[in-house]
C-alpha cells in the first residue's frame, strides 16, 4: 500500500459503567443503526471513487459493545499497511460523549485524525446558544465535529478534507436535513452478526417527528418535518442483509404510524413475505393513536410485525401535558394494547419516572394501576432525564439549574437532577421499586397466562424477554436496551483518570461477579420457568381473563382506577366525550350538506 491509501475507521462507542469500565458484551443485542448507515454510506463513496479513481478506500468498522477498541492497536495496523486514515466516532449519544472523548484523545496522540458525530454534537449545535466547554476544550485539541446527516454525499466531503489533511473544526449541515430517497443500504459487514445475540440488523425508514414533546431530542436533531424511504428502498434493505443471514429487524423510526408511506412499506414487506416466503421479522416504534389508522395494525402483523414499542411514557393526563404529549390519550390505551394483542404481537412501553407532579407513591401507585388494567407485555422505565439536545436541557440551563456535570451519566438509567417533589433519595427508590414490582414473580404469572390465554400469545417468548429485562436491571446494573450476553470487562480500559486497579484485587472480583451472577442468573430463570411449565400445563388456560384482556365496554372505562385515580383523568374522559360528540356533529353536518 502507499500514500494513495486512506483508511475510513468507523466506531460506535460504548459508556463506562459505575466503576469506570466500559459496557461491553460477548454477545450485545442488536448493531447499532448508525454504524450501519454510515458503513453503507462509505461503502457507496468507495465504489464511486469518492476519492479518485487512484485512491483505495478502506472500511473499518467497529461496535464497541461487543468488540474492544485499542486505538495504539488499530494505529499500528494502519501504519503497517500504509496511507492515510479518519477515526469516525459515529452516533455518539451524551452518556457515550466521554467514552469517545477518551478514544479520541487517544487516537489523536496516535497521529490518527479523529471526528465525533451523533446526536450529543448535533443536539448541542442545535439547541445551544454556545458549545459546552467540554466540547470547546476537544475540539481546540484538533478532534473535528459532524452535526446532521452524512447523506446527500456529504461524507465524501469530509473524506476528501481528511484526505487532503484540511479537516475543518466542524462540519455543521443542522439547518439542511436531506431526503433519504435513493440513499445507500444501511448494511453492516456479516462478521458483526457473530458479536450479537442473533441474525438482527436495524435501520430506519423516517427520520423526523412532528410532535413537541419536551424531553425529546429528536425533533431537534432530526427535525419536525418527517422524511421518508420509499418501498424500493426498503426492499433493497431487506434483500441486501437477508443474502448475508439477516432476517430480523428493528426500524429505528420514532413513530412509524405517522410515516404517511406505512400503507405501500407494509404492503411491499408482505408481499415478500406472503409471495416470495421470506422468513422475516420486525420491532416497529409507535405512538399510542396508531389503533385510530384503518388497517394499521392489521397490515404490521402480516408485514412481519411482532414486536412493538409503544411510547406510554406516563397515564397521568397532567404530567403528559406539561411534557408536551398532548399526543397521548389515557383513554386509548386499553383499546389501542387489545388490539395489539389481538393480532399476536408483544408489545413494550417506555414509562418515565421523575415529571413535575411525581411522587413516590404515586409512580408506584399508577404501576399497580398498569399492572392491572394494561394488557402490557414489557414496561421499562426512565428516569427524566435532561438530554442535551432538548428543550427540557435548554430550559434548566437558562435557569441555572443544578444537572449532573457527568455525561456518563444521561443514559436514563441514572438520576441527574433534582426533583421538586422527591428527594433525590426518594426519585431513586421509585425508579428501583418500579422495576421490581412490574418484574417481580406474580406479575410475570400474570403476563404469562394472559398469553396462554391467547392463541398467538407466545408464552414463551413474553418469559424470555421479561426475564431479560428482570435480570439486566437486578443482576447487570444496566439498562435492559444496553445489555447483552455475558459481560466482559478489561483492566487496561478504565474511565481516564479513575485508577489501574491491581490485577488481583480486579480478576478475584471479577471472578466472584461472574459466579454470582450465573447463579442468580439460573436461580431466577429456574423459579419461574416452573411458573411458565405449570401456565402451559393448565387445561383451562384458555379460559383465563382479567380486567386488563376482558373486553372493552363503554361504561367500564370510566370505572378504572388509570381514569379515576390519576390526574386529570376524569378530565380526560369529559374531554373524550366532549370530542367524540363534535366529531359525531361533524359528520352529521356533512351528511346533511351531501345532495341525496
């Protein structure tokens, strides 16, 4: 090789845990979505010659997660093989900002030319009036930024500037989000599949939101005008990675009900489906109107759709209010879950713990209310959290209110702020006792006999994924979306200026951590796996019912504690039918003005 080599390193990095050491797994769940689009980006600009015809580009790429990242290593290669080389850390999120910060110090002492690019750097540049000095202090290191999107080749620009070695501090393209029509494959190389728990891949369809929720950095990253793939792009998608293996896939999209393309999407997934016997499946992110869209739910379910995350976030009318959710009605949600049921597909929610009106015991309350009166399958839960990039973060840092300097932190599995309400001590002991009072042994008996009680009620399935949640929480300490099979831990890689622990002291703890958590792992999997043997055993468990899975009726609604019991939620009913009797008019207008 020589100078007319130049070498694209692509890496998506982890976060430190609690004692410093990065979250890294044999097996991690699913590849990163980012990883995966800038990867066919590159790959696209190589075959194009993005560089000239003279030029060999060369793609690396790596998921810190399940792959450790040596920076004096992967330098070492590229001076061996000669030419020139671009560290990209690519979708850093603001708990992995420090994780990256100390790869690119590393990288940079190395000689290597490194860039920083996710939704920390751009959420920053979007929302801020000035970068944070962290950022400031980096970058006048000589680490370069990317905020936005790298499509429309605006990659190629920066590959040719680090070519050239004309890197520019920043690379700003926030007020210009490009379409995504026509763009190249997210594709990773197959190799990353053997570092994950199975054939998974993820990607998106839509980029944008057009809802203002407040503790969101999305529509300030990504925009409020949505943009779309087209159909043909989605099965270019689905070809490309099923012809190395990959057959099951997360769609990284916000919201995908309002992705005004979902009818043709689900129409083209079905057909290759149905026609072609494509053996395909798919996690969907959705809002909790998307039961109101005629034939929705019933075309996800034929496009493959198992799997669904719902964004709850809360069943207090007032709290959602104030976070700007106007979108979400406490009424629906029973009606919306039974339908999702009905149709065989597991369905999560993310619920979040810490908004204004919050205490103690009335998270813990309004839990006991979802257990009871929600056909859920999954619920995690989040701290709130001011993320950079948000109009809560920009709000608290106008006033000068207290947030934790420690980015590490913003993973919404920590607290970083206080609470007008609870005490700091009190917000952490909700959060806690939330996850094991929806996760504790009753609860997941009753998960699993409302699935038994349903033909396409996989069982089975709903105690894999709840043990998952149960045990990455109780046994990892981590957050069930970060976990992964069997975690790895190295001395060397401790968080910069925490100290090299003695290999003693650090392999005999660790040794003890893997014991006990195997143990617990088993202990736990056993005990209610003996649950789940004696649901599936039981002749009568079709005849199973409660009040979350009985079937709707009018009357009833207005009896649940979700109405009775919260916040605004008699309110919510009165507005309900308030809305319902002007739509009614509504129609009964139009009808009169129709000529017969």
């Amino acid at each position: 090789m020589s100078a007319r080599d130049f070498h694209l390193v692509m890496i998506k990095p982890t976060h430190y845990d609690d004692d410093g050491y990065p979250i890294q797994w044999l097996r991690s769940a699913i590849p990163s979505n980012t990883l995966a689009s800038l990867n066919g980006l590159a790959e696209a600009a190589r075959d194009r010659h993005a560089l000239g015809e003279e030029v060999r580009i060369h793609l690396h790429t790596f998921d810190e997660t399940n792959k450790r990242v040596r920076p004096a290593h992967i330098a070492a290669q590229i001076r061996k093989q000669g030419g020139r080389a671009l560290i990209a850390l690519v979708g850093v999120q603001s708990n992995q900002f420090p994780r990256a910060t100390d790869l690119a110090r590393k990288f940079m002492a190395e000689g290597l030319p490194t860039a920083i690019g996710g939704f920390h750097v751009s959420g920053c540049i979007s929302m801020l009036d000035e970068m944070p000095a962290d950022m400031v202090g980096l970058q006048q290191e000589g680490v370069c930024y990317f905020a936005g999107e790298a499509e429309d080749r605006r990659l190629d620009m920066v590959l040719r500037d680090a070519f050239n070695g004309t890197l520019k501090p920043l690379y700003d393209f926030m007020a210009d989000l490009p379409s995504l029509g026509g763009e190249p494959t997210p594709i990773l190389p197959s190799k990353h599949i053997q570092f994950t728990a199975g054939s998974h891949s993820s990607f998106d369809l839509g980029r944008g939101c057009p809802f203002q929720c407040s503790f969101c950095t999305i529509i300030n990253v990504q925009g409020r005008k949505s943009r779309f793939r087209s159909a043909d792009d989605l099965e270019r998608i689905i070809r490309e990675n099923h012809a190395q293996g990959i057959n099951r896939f997360f769609i990284t999209d916000d919201n995908f009900a309002r992705n005004r393309e979902w009818e043709s999407l689900f129409d083209r997934l079905i057909l290759l489906r149905e026609k072609e016997k494509f053996d395909i499946k798919f996690i969907i992110q959705v809002d909790t109107l998307c039961h109101r869209i005629d034939g929705f739910i019933e075309k996800a379910t034929r496009a493959g759709v198992n799997r669904v995350f719902i964004g709850l976030e809360n069943i207090n009318p007032d709290n959602l209010l104030a976070a700007k959710k106007r979108q979400n009605k406490i009424t629906e949600y029973r009606e919306m879950l039974q339908k999702w049921r009905a149709h065989g597909a597991t369905t999560y929610a993310g619920y979040i713990i810490g908004f204004p009106g919050d205490t103690k015991e009335a998270v813990l309350r309004d839990v006991e209310i979802i257990k009871k009166e929600l056909p859920l399958d999954l619920l995690e839960f989040f701290y709130l959290t001011p993320l950079p990039g948000s109009e809560d973060h920009k709000v608290l840092l106008s006033k000068g209110t207290w947030m934790d300097p420690d980015l590490n932190k913003y993973d919404l599995n920590h607290r970083v702020t206080h609470h007008p309400k609870m005490s700091d001590a009190e917000w952490e002991e909700a959060y806690r006792e939330a996850w094991q009072n929806y996760y504790s042994d009753a609860h997941i008996e009753t998960v699993l006999r409302r699935a038994a009680a349903h033909r396409k009620g996989r069982p089975g399935n709903k105690l894999f994924l709840m043990m998952w949640f149960k045990l990455m929480v109780e046994c990892e300490g981590v957050h069930p979306l970060e976990g992964g099979y069997f975690r790895l831990k190295v001395r060397r890689d401790r968080r910069v200026g925490l100290p090299r622990e003695h290999p003693v002291p650090f392999y005999t703890r660790y040794l003890a951590e893997i014991v006990s958590k195997h143990w617990a792992y088993l202990s736990a999997v056993w005990r209610v796996y003996r649950i789940y043997r004696r649901v599936k055993a039981s002749p009568d468990r079709r005849n199973y019912t409660d009040l979350a899975i009985a079937p709707m009726d009018g009357t009833l609604e207005e009896d649940l504690a979700m109405i009775r019991e919260t916040r605004g939620g008699t309110e919510a009913v009165a507005r309900q039918v308030r809305d319902a009797a002007l739509r009614k008019a509504g129609k009964d207008r139009a009808r009169a003005a129709t000529p017969s």
